[in-house]
C-alpha cells in the first residue's frame, strides 16, 4: 500500500517484535519437543498483543483519525456526482 503509514508506530513494531521472539521460541521448543517451552513461547506471543495494545492506548500507536476507509470498486460514486 503506497502512501500508507500503516504499522509504522513504536506500538506495531514493538508487538510484532516481540511476537515473533515468542513465536521463534515456540517453534523451537516444539522442534525439541519440550512442551512447557513452547507454550512460555505461545505466551509470549500473547504478550506481545497486549504491550502493542498498551502502547496504542498510551499514545504510542497510529491516532484514530489517520484511519481512514480504503475505497474498492463496489465503492465507486455514480457518474456525475462528487468532484
């Protein structure tokens, strides 16, 4: 999506890092078939959904007026009305 700031906040970047450590760690546990090591990682998984959402609330995250609907072609306006 050209032009797009989607994800570019310190809240995304900070979930879905630290989602992809535990999702790593998980992967790795279930390779070594030690379950309680891949459901800590699944919890980190988990953890990193809630600090994202954490720092969104706390200001850190994309505001709600940048969201704006994204157009498709059922959405188009009849010929003559608009601009």
């Amino acid at each position: 999506m050209a032009g797009s700031s989607h994800g570019h906040t310190p809240a995304a970047w900070t979930g879905v890092t630290i989602a992809f450590i535990g999702f790593c760690v998980s992967g790795a546990f279930m390779v070594l078939d030690q379950p309680v090591g891949f459901w800590a990682g699944m919890v980190v998984v988990l953890l990193g959904g809630v600090v994202g959402g954490i720092m969104r609330m706390m200001g850190l995250g994309q505001p709600k007026e940048a969201h704006q609907p994204h157009r498709t072609t059922g959405d188009r306006e009849p010929a003559g009305a608009g601009s």
